[in-house]
C-alpha cells in the first residue's frame, strides 16, 4: 500500500528501500515508523525512539501493530 493511502496516526513499516530527503536520516526496511501525515512530496513520521523521519507519500509499506 502507498503511503498517501494510510490514515494518519498509524503505525507502518516500508518494503522497500527508502529515499529521504536530502540531510533527513534514512529510514530501513521493516523498521516500524509511525505516521502523521503527508506533507508534500514527504510524509511526517516518528520512528520508536520519537525521532522525526520523513518517508517518500509512495513509500510502500505495510500497516503494523505498535512496537
């Protein structure tokens, strides 16, 4: 599934490679972020830690429970 089609506030984990924007800290596969929401061609997300990590609005990902 596409990023820009998951509900905000939700927990997913990419299945495939990421592409951060430049100076953004890339994000690995099958590592759980938690979504907030679209903002342009990158998306604002947390990852477990609560560092704020940008994922591509097409990432592919996979919904997930919380860690």
């Amino acid at each position: 599934m596409k990023l820009y089609n998951v509900p905000r506030n939700t927990w997913v984990i990419p299945t495939e490679e990421t592409h951060a924007p430049p100076g953004a800290r890339q994000v690995s596969v099958m590592e759980p972020i938690f979504f907030k929401h679209i903002d342009g061609m990158y998306s604002y997300c947390k990852d477990v830690h609560g560092n704020i990590v940008h994922l591509p609005a097409n990432q592919e990902v996979t919904l997930t429970d919380p860690p």
